[in-house]
C-alpha cells in the first residue's frame, strides 16, 4: 500500500538549473508533508515541511509546493549545487495517525558541475 | 546540533541469533522511533514509543521484535531470532512532537544489520 509514492527513481540537472522532485500521495488524511535528504551513509535529514493549510513554503533555495486537489507536492532547488545531489524522501503524517512518518521511495538527485 | 546516535553503525549475525541495536535519541525529545531501509527501497516505519510504551506498530514489527528504553538515554530495538530478510539498515530517530499535525523526526545515522 503505497500512500506515498516519488515515481522517478532519478534525477540528472545541470548546476545552476533548477531541479523539481515530484510527490504523490493517496490518503487524504494526511495533513503534513515533509521532504528529507538522504546522503549515502548518513540518515535521512530534514530539509522543509509544509502544512496542509498552505500551498507553499519558501527557505531559501528550497521550495515547496502543496496541490490538495491534485494531492501532488513538489521540491524546487534553485539554484541546483553539486552538494545537492542526494536522495531525496518525500515524507507525509496524519494528526490522527500519532505524528508517524510515511515515506516515499526517494528520487535520487544528480548535480552535474 | 543535537543529533541521534546509533551503536553499532554495522552488524553481521547468523541467521537465528538475536541482535540488539542501540540510540540514544535527542535528549529533550520525548518521541522515539524505529525505521527500516531494505537495501533500494523505501523507509519503512516499525514502531513509535512514548511515555515508556509502545503508541503504534507497523505489521513489520512482528512478536520477533521489542522495544526498551532501558533508562533516561537509551533506546533499543531487539531482533530475537533474524531472519534473512531481516537485513536492512535500521534507523533510530526523535522528535519533540509539538504538534501530531507537525511532528519533525530527526534520525541517526543507522544501523546495518547484515543477516547470513
């Protein structure tokens, strides 16, 4: 049961460009949407958040954009470093379900110089 | 910063032994929890703790596992009899939970449980 899904396993941008990791979820309870970074040895990190009530949330390079309808979030990077290039998680919680992580597959980000 | 601590970074086990993976979490943080990456695939949710007892459980988390917070800083995830599917790399993490609606986990660096 995959209530979070990242569909593209990879991703190749050239540095300065912008990268778009995209997000899709199916349960509607969820009301709490997190990206994580993940670098090869290290746990996952915690890069933005976005509630529900929003449709997007800015820090610094990093944006994220929330679409409820189309229950679709995505991740702009702009612009892309090469110290960006990680795995990428797309995380979501529900109040109801105790504050719990679910996790996406991950899409694996590649900034070339 | 703060962070998340896990001991050992790997582990090799024969298939049937029991293995205990160690965290100390956040100290402030009252929220603990375990997750699991098979190798290629996702992050996983096993087991939330609070206040001394388990609040949730995913199906994963089997009568093979257990939890402890055997005193004020440690938390420990125990696998009594591993299996083979059982290796993964197995990550701690913590949160304050200041809001269900907006709980941040931070975690470890994991744990790599290879089972032969």
């Amino acid at each position: 049961d995959q209530q979070v899904k990242q569909n593209s396993p990879s991703l190749s941008v050239q540095e300065g460009r912008i990268s778009i990791l995209n997000c899709d979820y199916t349960n509607s309870m969820f009301d709490y949407f997190l990206w994580y970074k993940k670098y090869p040895a290290e746990g996952p990190t915690f890069l933005i958040s976005i509630s529900s009530i929003k449709d997007k949330n800015e820090d610094g390079r990093f944006t994220v954009f929330l679409n409820k309808s189309a229950k679709h979030l995505s991740l702009h990077i702009v612009p892309s470093q090469p110290g960006d290039s990680a795995v990428y998680f797309c995380a979501a919680s529900a109040r109801n379900q105790g504050g719990k992580l679910i996790f996406g597959q991950g899409t694996e980000l590649s900034v070339k110089p | 910063e703060p962070e998340v601590t896990q001991t050992p970074s790997h582990q090799v086990t024969q298939m049937g032994q029991e293995v205990i993976l160690r965290c100390v979490p956040i100290s402030n943080h009252l929220y603990f929890y375990w997750y699991r990456q098979i190798l290629g695939q996702k992050v996983e949710f096993l087991v939330s703790f609070y206040n001394n007892e388990i609040s949730e459980k995913s199906e994963i988390f089997d009568d093979q596992f257990s939890v402890e917070r055997p005193d004020g800083s440690n938390f420990t995830l125990k696998i009594r009899s591993t299996k083979l599917e059982d290796s993964a790399m197995y990550f701690c993490a913590s949160s304050e939970m200041i809001s269900p609606g907006a709980n941040v986990l931070t975690f470890g660096a994991g744990s790599r449980l290879t089972v032969l």
